[in-house]
C-alpha cells in the first residue's frame, strides 16, 4: 500500500475567502515573498464585519458549496482576539441567514507555531474543533529550518527551530494527519533529504515541498537537487518510509506532456478572494501590495463597493496556453510544473498577469528525473514482492496437499 498526498478539504468544491488580519511576524524568514511585512497593518474589527457582510449578503456571487475562511499574515495567531471575534460573528451571521455555507465550512490557518500552546489559541481551537485546520510551518533539521526561519529584529541571526518544535507533539495530538509545507531554496538545497526524514520521525506523516518560484537559482543547484531527492527516493523506498508517509515531491501524474485540452489555470488566483487591513479585496494574496517587489497591488474592489467584476474578469480568463511560452506549452514533462500567479505578475516585463515566470523550470525538470527514478523503483519492489507473496502462497498449497 502506498500514501498519498491527501487533497485539500472539499478542494475544487470551495471557495477560500482569505483575511490578512496583520502584517506582522516574529520572523524574519530569509525566502519569505511578503517584502513589506509591518507591525502597523493590522485588521480592526469594523474592517472585518464590513467584509463579513458584504459576502454573506451577496450570496449569488459566491455559489460554491463550502467555503474556507482563511486566516494569514504575517503570523495570524498574533491577532487571536480579533480571529475568535471573525469566527464567531461567521457562525452566527451563517446561521441567521440560513446561508449555504452553514454546514460546510472551515477556518483554515498556517502558522510558524511559536505560539500555538498559548491558552488563547488552545480555547479557540477547543470552541472550533470541529471546523478548524492548522498547518505549523518546521523546515526539517534544526540546521536547515534555522537557516532560513531566524527571529526578527534581535540583532543577529537566532533560528526558531526550538520555539516550534517544542509544539509539535502538542499539534499532532490534536490533528494526527497534519501536513507541514516546507519551503526549498538554493541554500538549503543539500538538507533536503535529511529535513524530510527528520519530519517523518517527528511524526509529520505527510509533507508538502516545494521550490520557491522567485529566480533564486544558481548553476548546477538542479543537478544538486536530484541527488538529494534520489537519496530520499532510494532510503523511502528501502525503509518502507511509503507505506505511512508521503512526499510532495513524489507524484505519479508529473513529468507527462499535456493535451491541447487541459488548459486549467494552475492556482486559484481570481476564484478566491483576500481581504487586507483597509479592506482592499485582491484576487490572492500575492496581488496585496506587501507581496510585490516591483508591481502596484491588483485591487478587485472592497468591503464598501463590493467586487468590481471588470477588475477581476482578467484572472477569470487566465488558462495554461495564454501565458505560458511555446516551450512551456510543448513541453515533454509539463505536468506538474508549477506557477504563482503573484510571481508571474512580479517578475513580468510589464503591468501583465499574462506572462508566466519560468525561473522554476529547471528545477522542474531535476523533480521529473528523481521522481521517475522513485516510481520505476517502487513498482520494481512492489512487483517482486507480490511475485514472492505469489510464489509462496503457492509454495504453501503444494506441501498442504496430500500425496
């Protein structure tokens, strides 16, 4: 038996309605895409229940069957108060109105877990417990996670590794089959395989991992990146480390070419929407002004107007073939290869969402390679285990048999 890589809650079903409650951490991660990160952006409460009205109110723009209110940052869980207030006003206003989302919703956070154990965030996890997703941000090893996730503003670079993983046991009390997202770039490429293998025997089971999309790459980091995977793929394998866990970076369905037919956008900018402290509503995140270096944000609209559809049919229109280049359409192992909508508008020659960012592409192509090495050694396994299982079963029938 082999684990997958669980899909999200009602994924494909739901919409993500996102609040930026702050722009504040206590981080200071090196790779982090929020350039202008702030302690004074913070959601007030008047911001949130504008917000809050207009979409419940609005329910004919908002069709899907579920919904994700998510919560960011910064750190969300800096701003617990006024998350318990949102959270409950959701409930009682969805009640009230007998809206569709009522009995199909959730509250979704991902947190750099420093201060997951405070009594404040365990009572709101107590009173949601059955609405409530958490993800808890730990990089691997002490070595890699502290490279990259150092606290803010101390003077020199101190990792946090200790602040989280100290919670780890506690997370996973509470949801046994949480993920963790570890972020890979050119520096702490030679850590990987380690890092995923400490995870697992912290007892994250499942963990997803991805290559940041900014042009951070240097020569020779994918041949780098291969080894790595490799050596993961080869001491997964060996160790039966499949049978209960699994690895983004591991998927069947890459590295194939793709049909003329499959055209779907690859995130779900301009489907979901995020909420920041004015109460500016942007098509993701990666379109709020804190996430852009060198780009004006993409407001779609706000919590006094309501969303503006002509701001925001662009994104609905965007597809795989009209932004992406002829070697990206053509390619061989296109499957799987990913973009950031936000990314591609950042890095774009000019003010266009429609010019796909292909600074990821050799990575890409490293993944396919180590990932059709994990596959064909996989099934090689399998197939001679079950002929041995075969040849035995057989074996075991002949000397049961009377003569």
């Amino acid at each position: 038996m082999i684990k997958d890589i669980s899909r999200s809650w009602k994924s494909g079903e739901s919409k993500t309605i996102t609040f930026i409650v702050t722009k504040d951490c206590q981080l200071a991660c090196k790779y982090c895409y929020l350039v202008g990160k702030n302690e004074s952006e913070r959601m007030t409460w008047d911001v949130a229940k504008k917000a809050i009205d207009y979409i419940l109110s609005h329910e004919h723009k908002f069709e899907e069957e579920a919904v994700i209110f998510d919560f960011i940052g910064g750190e969300p869980f800096l701003e617990i108060d006024l998350i318990d207030r949102i959270c409950d006003y959701l409930k009682t206003e969805m009640f009230r109105l007998n809206h569709h989302w009522f009995n199909s919703y959730r509250f979704s956070f991902s947190t750099n877990g420093i201060n997951y154990h405070t009594e404040k965030i365990q009572r709101f996890i107590k009173k949601n417990r059955n609405h409530v997703s958490i993800g808890i941000t730990i990089d691997g090893t002490k070595k890699k996670h502290d490279l990259n996730r150092i606290w803010k503003g101390v003077g020199q670079e101190i990792g946090s590794y200790d602040d989280v993983v100290r919670n780890i046991p506690l997370w996973l009390s509470q949801f046994p089959n949480a993920s963790t997202k570890v972020t890979i770039s050119s520096a702490d490429i030679p850590y990987i395989f380690e890092s995923v293998i400490h995870l697992y025997k912290l007892g994250i089971k499942e963990i997803h991992i991805n290559c940041v999309f900014e042009n951070v790459w240097k020569p020779n980091d994918d041949l780098l990146f291969e080894t790595q995977l490799i050596q993961l793929a080869d001491y997964i394998i060996d160790n039966d480390l499949y049978i209960d866990n699994s690895c983004s970076f591991f998927d069947e369905n890459i590295g194939k070419k793709m049909s003329k037919s499959d055209n779907k956008n690859w995130c779900g900018s301009g489907k979901m929407i995020a909420i920041d402290a004015t109460g500016n509503f942007y098509p993701c995140t990666r379109f709020a002004q804190y996430s852009l270096r060198d780009k004006s944000a993409r407001i779609i609209g706000n919590a006094d107007t309501g969303i503006n559809d002509n701001l925001l049919r662009p994104f609905i229109a965007l597809n795989r073939a009209v932004q992406s280049p002829r070697e990206c359409v053509e390619c061989e192992v296109a499957s799987g290869c990913a973009w950031c909508q936000g990314e591609n508008y950042d890095a774009a020659d000019t003010p266009t969402i429609y010019q796909r960012a292909t600074a990821i592409c050799k990575m890409h192509k490293a993944r396919v390679r180590a990932n059709n090495y994990y596959w064909n050694k996989l099934f090689r396994k399998l197939e001679l285990e079950n002929k041995r299982e075969e040849y035995n079963a057989l074996h075991k029938q002949s000397t049961d048999t009377p003569c």
